[in-house]
C-alpha cells in the first residue's frame, strides 16, 4: 500500500518582504505555500500573490482558507517606525492575524517578534538576556512586538491556538557590513532563518517565546530552549566567514546610547 502525506499548507505573510520573500523561495518544495502581499508586481517568486491589507479584517480573513500554519512577517519592520506605523500593522494587524486564524480553525501561528521587544536590556549592557525575563522595549517598535507576543499568549490560553514566536535578530546577507558588536552579535543567516522557522512550524511544543539567532560566539541572548524545544540547531556564524576577525571584549563591547537608531 502506497501512503501518501500530504504536505501542510502555510501562508506566508509579507511574502514580498526581505525574510517573507526568502522563506517563499527556501521553503517552496516542503510545502504548499499561499504567499501574501499588498503589492502584485512585487512577487518574489512566479506565482501570484494574495493581496490583503493588515488593517482590513475580512481581507485576512479571505486568506486564511485551508491554511495550516501562518508564518506571520508582515508588519513595520523599523525600530524607528512610527506609532501610526506600528499601530496598524504591528497592533492592529498581528490582532487581526489571530484573530482570523482561530475562526477558521487554524492550527499554528508563527509570529516574527524581534530582539527590540528586550532592546532595553542591550542598550543598558545588561547581559545576558534570557526569554523569560520582562520584556523591556527599545522602541514603539519594539513595544509592538511585545503586544504581539502578549496577545499571542492570550490566544493560546482562551483559544488553544498554537502561537510561537520568534524573537528575529539581525536577518542580514552579509554581516560584516555592521559596525557595531551587537547587531553582528544578533546576526541570523539565512539558512539558519529558514531553519528555525521550520523548527517552528514542525515542533511539538504549542508555545513559547524564542530567540532566533546564528551560532555566533559573541551572542548575548540565550537560545537554550529555541535548541531544546523546537529543535534548532544553527549552522552559521559570522566568525567563521571569510575576512571576518573578532575582537574579543571582556563583558561585550559597548553598545551605543542611540541604540537602536541607525539599526
């Protein structure tokens, strides 16, 4: 007897972002994606985008049809958004994410937080930061994403929606382009980014709070339970390319006061 698995169907918001565009192409053979967007022209792959606006209910609602897992990257992605900026797409979108997932019956959802929801803790040098601590801000920015993740925790308790998120750090091609310790500190690969979200998608556990992150050596962020809980296991890490050189600071090199300005 031949058995047949058929593969989960995942939308992909933000699919024309720079995460949301390469998780389209990374992750195109392992399952069946709906790609989303607000802009057609502006496709990451050859197929067709779902257009939808955050703001508008029924437009996420109408994307939610069949759908498996949401893996939520839509959103302001700036630490120097503004309010009016975070508050559509970072409150009033991630809620309305959630809330369309739970009426369809949904089973995950996938929420891209980000290191800036515990910026605070960087800019005051107060390492290391661990995922159950309080979260502290850096930015409107970053308090958008500890809505997020408060909202997500609400909607996994009353609702029994599986909700993960993933506190992103520097997604970036190339890191040692960054000048600053920190932000080449926090750098996630590529291929290390589409491994955790794919940890994500698969694991077990139904909630929790991760960071997501290379194996970089000078890594202040605790990725104990993203390795034991969802199964991570990083590939990369900005040491180890060509021409990289670390100086290594006793306690992390200083962070500066602006942080996160210019991030």
């Amino acid at each position: 007897m031949t058995h047949h698995t058929a593969r989960r169907r995942v939308l992909i918001t933000g699919a024309t972002g720079g995460i949301g565009s390469h998780l389209a192409r990374t992750l195109a053979e392992e399952y069946e994606l709906v790609l989303h967007g607000r802009h057609p022209d502006e496709a990451p792959t050859a197929r067709a985008l779902k257009l939808a606006d955050l703001a508008a209910f029924e437009e996420v609602a109408a994307l939610m049809d069949g759908i498996d897992t949401v893996v939520h990257m839509a959103g302001a992605s700036s630490p120097e958004s503004s309010w009016e900026a975070v508050l559509e797409a970072n409150v009033i979108g991630v809620r309305h994410v959630l809330e369309a997932a739970r009426a369809a019956g949904v089973r995950r959802v996938v929420l891209a937080s980000s290191n800036h929801a515990m910026g605070m803790y960087d800019r005051q040098e107060l390492w290391p930061v661990y995922p159950d601590q309080l979260p502290r801000a850096d930015s409107l920015y970053g308090v958008s994403k500890v809505f997020g993740e408060s909202l997500g925790r609400f909607y996994h308790d009353e609702h029994g929606l599986d909700v993960l998120c993933l506190r992103i750090g520097w997604f970036a091609e190339d890191p040692l382009t960054a000048q600053e310790d920190v932000l080449r500190g926090m750098w996630l690969s590529p291929r290390d980014c589409t491994q955790v979200v794919r940890c994500a998608i698969e694991a077990p556990v139904r909630f929790g709070l991760f960071y997501a992150i290379s194996d970089n050596p000078n890594r202040r962020w605790s990725m104990t339970n993203t390795q034991l809980e969802l199964g991570y296991r990083p590939q990369d890490a900005w040491t180890r390319l060509p021409g990289a050189q670390e100086q290594v600071v006793e306690g992390g090199e200083p962070v500066p006061d602006s942080w996160p300005r210019g991030s």
